[in-house]
C-alpha cells in the first residue's frame, strides 16, 4: 500500500506510460530519446523507480538507462523466468544519482530483490522477496513500451 508520501508523487506520473512493478518497487518507463542531452552516442531510456513499503518510501524520477541495456535486460529477464533460475540486474543514472534494481531467481519460484539508490552521499537501500508472477506482466509492459515506439527487443 502506498504511503502519503508515494501517493504526491505517483499523482504526477502519466499513468500511460509502462508501469513494471515487482512487490514494493515501481519502474515507469517514459520515453526514449537519442542521448546527445547527455552527451552519449545512443539512445537512452528515462524511467522513474518508486519503493514504497508500507513504512518507508523513495521515489527518483529522470533516471536514464541506455537502450540496449534495457533490451538486454528483458532478454535476461525472459530467461531467467524460462530456466526459474539466474540474476539480473538493471541500473540508471543522472547527474549524482544512480539506481540498480537486481533480483535473482530462487527455489521455488521466490525471486530476491533488492533496489539501490545512490543520491550524491545518500543511499538508501531495499531488500524484499516476491514470487516469479510478477515477471510475466512486467516484461509484457517493457516489450509494449519498445513496441509503441519502433523497438524491438
């Protein structure tokens, strides 16, 4: 259940956007553009992440994450579903801040999780479980995000 706090910020998200969500943690997928803002040479995704336990929340928007990461991220991802077993990580940066959400698969279809973020000299870290029913929707989502804009994975 989201807190007052997550509740200001999901408000100014545009809900039309790909929502993967895994238990506590939230990834929006925003937009795609070519990179040259940030003086790269290949395309970037923009996401925002949000944990939100119940008790604690962080909330980071603007994040960037390259393409090809991204892509490589849902193939490891629909592997690891595939084979119930493996780790995969994705992680964003802008300017100071960064973010890393990783989960390994485990017995029994119980899936570790844990989401990093990293503000100039604060971090504040997550460690939670969730069953492998969340990967399904979530790669459906990030395959439809890429789709609506030309990509493939």
């Amino acid at each position: 259940m989201h807190n007052e706090f997550s509740r200001a910020y999901i408000a100014d998200i545009n809900c039309e956007n790909s929502l993967l969500q895994f238990a506590v943690a939230s990834v929006w997928l925003t937009d795609i553009e070519d990179g040259s803002d940030f003086g790269f040479g290949y395309p970037i995704v923009r996401m925002n992440i949000l944990c939100d336990t119940g008790s604690s929340a962080v909330y980071s928007g603007a994040y960037v994450v390259s393409l090809q990461a991204l892509k490589s991220w849902i193939r490891q991802t629909r592997a690891a579903s595939e084979s119930l077993s493996g780790a995969v990580t994705l992680g964003g940066w802008l300017d100071e801040k960064e973010v890393t959400f990783e989960f390994s698969l485990q017995h029994l279809g119980s899936i570790e999780a844990s989401v990093k973020f990293v503000f100039e000299k604060e971090e504040h870290s997550y460690r939670f479980q969730f069953d492998q029913s969340y990967l399904a929707p979530a790669l459906v989502a990030a395959k439809r995000f890429l789709s609506e804009r030309g990509e493939s994975t």
